[in-house]
C-alpha cells in the first residue's frame, strides 16, 4: 500500500511537471528581444561557429566620440582592447539551447526554458521526498507550477528558471547523504553558476551545510564517508569555467559582463525591501509565509529529523538570494521576483508545511479535505494572477520586434543603419541590418553622424518604442534638429507601439502607414549575418 502509495505521488508530479513544461511551451515567446532574450539567443549562433567574437572594426572610421560604443547592441559590450564586441551573458543558457539547436533545430533552441520549468516542479518534489515529506513536496511542487513568476518567466528565452531549476536539483541531491548524490548535486550547482555565476556563494552555503553535517556525523560516531568534498569538487568545475570564460572575452577572470561599478550599495536595501514586499504580496502572497516557515524552528513545521537538517539548509540559502538581491541596484517591475526564483521552491516547501501542520492539529474528518482545498486554492489564485499580469499574452506581445524588423527589412535597403535602443539587437537579429544606439556616446554628434552616415550612402532611420521618442528628445533634443523628431514617422507598428521614422526624409504632411497588430511567433527564422559598415 505505502509502495502504491509512493509510486501514485510520483506518477502525480510527473504529470505536474508535464503540464507545466507543456504549458510553457505552447505559450513560449520564440522572440529574440529587447536586451537578456536577444543576448542569450544571439549567443547561440556564436557558440556553434566556435567564436564569441564580433568584429565591428569599420566604428574605427566613424569620427564622433565613443564610436564603438554606438555600434553595440544591447547584451553586447566590447572587448578591452579593439574594436570586437563580446556577449555580456553569461554562457550557460546559450549552451544549452546551442546542444538544442544541434539536436532539434532553430526552434529546439526555445525548448530549453520550458523543460527547465518542469525540471524546477519536479526538483520541488524531489526536495520533499528527501525530507520524508512527499505530500509536502507534491504541494510545493503545485505551488511553484502555478506560481505567477515562474509562469511569466518561463515562456521567454532567458536564464531565470534554468538557473532555479539548477539549483533546486543541487538541494535535493544534496539532501541525498551519499557520495554519488553529492557529486551529481555538485555538477547542477555547477551548471547553475555557468547560467547565473552572480549566485556562487549559493555553492559555498550548500557545501557548508554538507560539511557540517559530515562533522556531526563523526560526533554521533555514524560511519559515513565525507560526502562535502564530492559536492565541492564537481561545483568548482563551474566556477572554473566561468573564470576561463571571463578570462577570454573580458580579460580576468574576476571580470564578468557588467558594469558591477554602481551594482551593489548599501543603500539599495530599504527601496528593494518594499518593492520585493510589494511585489510577492500582490504575485505570490504564499510566499511570505513560507520564508516565516523557512525561518521557523517550530517542530509541527518539520516533524522529520531529516526536514529538521534540512530547514537549517532552506533558510541559509533565502539568506544568501535576498542578500545579495536586496544589494542590488533596484528594478521597477514585479516579474523582477525573477531573482528570487532559487528561493521558490524551498519557499513553497515553507507554505506547504504550514497547511500540513494546520491540518494535523485539525480532526480527522475533514483535515486532509481542508488542506487539499487550500493548496488548491493558491494554484488557482496562482494561475488568475498570471493572467492577469499578461502572461499569456506575452508571446503576442513580443511579436513586435520581429514585426518591426519584417517592416525594416522591405523598407530598407541592406546598407541603411537604423538608430535605436530597445530595439538594437532585434533588428540585427531578424533584418541583417547595422544598428547604432542613440543612447550612448555624445549627444551632441547625433545629427553630425546622421550626415556623415548619409554621404557615405547608409541611408539612416529611427525605430524607436513611444517612451524612447520623450527620451531622445531629452537626451539629445536641444543640440540636434534630428532628435526633435517633429515629423510623421513613416510606418507605426501595433498601433503607435512602435516608429519608423526616415532621418533624412523629414516630410510633414506623410501619413504614416499603420502595421495592423499580429499573433504570436511561432516559426523560428535563423539569424542573418553580421551587417558592417562601407
């Protein structure tokens, strides 16, 4: 009965696992956009030609200041010397969706997030068998699957859930006590710092807690062998090959793809405290009473001796996500609970355990019907709250930046430049056409370079989102007639979403032509190739 019992939780959260996966899938965006999905997928094409390097030597020509910095995409930054540019992302995901694309094709490549949510659900309830808890675990797992943050950040290509995915199999294997499980633990904290090497000290918590457990293990005389050194070992082997990385494309090891100057202050703590608060008691108010469980030493929480150990474990690491969040600078959007997605899974295991100990003190008659209803509740709530933060209108949503570079591609000729910002390394991607930002360099060059761009026959236009139209103006307006911008564009996309305007051609009595809004994209173009300058 108990190995049917066992075997019918498992079945369960495979099936969870399935339909998040599933889910994820026939949601995903496929879109290379903005700034972390055009930076990961546009590594993908780096890695497979065995080169992380872009050469851009033709900005050595253009004579207005900090060239080589207006000729970089976002999710690009150049490499110390020259004038090649270099991904900012780290290789992790890339890799991944570079074996993907290998294996299945361009469109494989956006599998890789949706199969790292279902890893995540199932790495939940792994965390709750190893505590001797798979009731729990089961619950959890329901939790993080209809969790309004892991839903949103499963469907675009970035590296949020497969890091927390990564991490959350590290705890489980952890939890195992053997050698082998350990050294597998280690290889997916491996993993998880090649995706996001920010959360290495993660690595040094779960190796403490294994090495304090193998010293308590020789107090109560248990004849065990060491099983820290395993973990460590095979974690290492990740922080060596971000080093190496870095090393190559940046010049140390120490040095990674960002700009760490202004990263991290002291000052930033009050400010990420009310957002963070904010943002998971409208998204994912179960959260917080799982971290106040995490914290929580009471028995009825953690009956298990094994759930006692592991709380110790659970609580070291919250410790370690929020710290070093709580540091970083501040974000202004809720889905930026993204970097606390480690915490999740361990968070839910928190809210779960509190239902199940409610429902112990509760009689028998209805205790079981009581918690079921509640854990189901916070699925359903979960999944409301996903909807109505757009969630599955996201893919739509992301449309626009191959719609605009579709627009771009029939309106140009392949010589144009386009200047922009949000839309820099899209327009690469889908249109093969040169970009230039207007949001670095010298403000006071833009139409100086507009003209010098003209007479050399790279006809010049703007594709700009309605924010970034108040902002050029801001930036650059008062030096340059060209950033006023006081002429019709000449195509808007999705309803003023998103504007053309021609740099040269300054009519004002065109009619812009109106892009009609799309659906999601679902076919999976390759990247053209790296457009240059005459």
């Amino acid at each position: 009965m108990i190995v049917l019992r066992r075997r019918g939780l498992h079945a369960c959260a495979a099936v969870l696992a399935l339909a998040v996966t599933t889910v994820s899938l026939i949601w995903s965006t496929r879109v290379a956009a903005g700034s972390d999905a055009y930076g990961y997928v546009s590594q993908v094409d780096l890695w497979l030609r065995g080169d992380l390097h872009i050469d851009q030597a033709f900005a050595a020509r253009a004579p207005w200041p900090l060239a080589r910095w207006t000729f970089l995409p976002l999710g690009y930054r150049p490499e110390p010397d020259g004038y090649r540019i270099v991904p900012q992302y780290p290789p992790g995901l890339p890799l991944l969706m570079a074996a993907a694309k290998i294996a299945g094709g361009p469109c494989a490549m956006f599998w890789v997030v949706p199969l790292c949510s279902g890893a995540l659900v199932a790495g939940t309830y792994a965390v709750g068998l190893r505590i001797g808890r798979p009731l729990v675990g089961l619950a959890a797992a329901w939790i993080v699957a209809t969790s309004p943050t892991v839903l949103f950040m499963a469907i675009a290509p970035m590296s949020d859930v497969p890091a927390a995915a990564a991490w959350t199999i590290a705890v489980a294997c952890a939890l195992g006590g053997a050698p082998i499980a350990a050294a597998a633990g280690g290889l997916a904290a491996a993993a998880a710092i090649v995706i996001r090497p920010n959360l290495v000290p993660l690595a040094a918590v779960i190796a403490s807690w294994l090495a304090w457990r193998d010293v308590q293990n020789v107090r109560s005389a248990v004849r065990r062998r060491a099983i820290a050194p395993w973990f460590a070992a095979a974690a290492a082997l990740g922080a060596i090959a971000i080093a190496i990385v870095d090393a190559r494309l940046y010049g140390s090891p120490l040095t990674t793809g960002y700009d760490l100057t202004e990263a991290f202050a002291p000052g930033y703590i009050v400010p990420n405290v009310r957002r963070y608060a904010g943002w998971l008691l409208s998204a994912e108010p179960w959260a917080a009473a799982g971290l106040v469980a995490v914290a929580c030493p009471w028995g009825a929480l953690w009956p298990t001796a094994s759930a006692r150990r592991a709380r110790w474990l659970f609580a070291a690491i919250a410790i370690a996500v929020w710290a070093i969040y709580l540091l970083y600078v501040p974000w202004d959007a809720w889905w930026y609970l993204r970097f606390l997605l480690p915490t999740f899974p361990l968070m839910a295991i928190g809210t779960a355990s509190i239902v199940a100990a409610l429902a112990a003190r509760s009689s028998p008659a209805w205790r079981r019907v009581a918690a079921v209803a509640a854990i189901a509740a916070l699925g359903v709530a979960g999944v409301a709250q996903a909807a109505r933060r757009e969630t599955f209108n996201a893919a739509r949503g992301e449309a626009k930046y191959v719609e605009a570079a579709r627009v771009v591609e029939s309106l140009t000729d392949p010589d144009a430049v386009i200047i922009s910002a949000q839309h820099s390394g899209s327009l690469r991607y889908y249109s093969g056409r040169l970009t230039l930002r207007w949001d670095t360099g010298d403000p006071a060059w833009l139409d100086r370079t507009i003209a010098w761009l003209a007479e050399r026959g790279h006809h010049p236009y703007f594709v700009l989102e309605p924010q970034e139209v108040d902002a050029l103006r801001a930036f650059a307006g008062a030096a340059n007639r060209s950033a006023r911008l006081d002429w019709p564009p000449l195509v808007k996309i999705r309803n003023g979403g998103v504007a053309i305007y021609d740099a040269l051609r300054r009519d004002a009595d065109v009619v812009p032509l109106e892009q009609a809004s799309g659906g999601a994209i679902r076919e999976c173009p390759d990247q053209k190739p790296p457009p240059t300058l005459r």
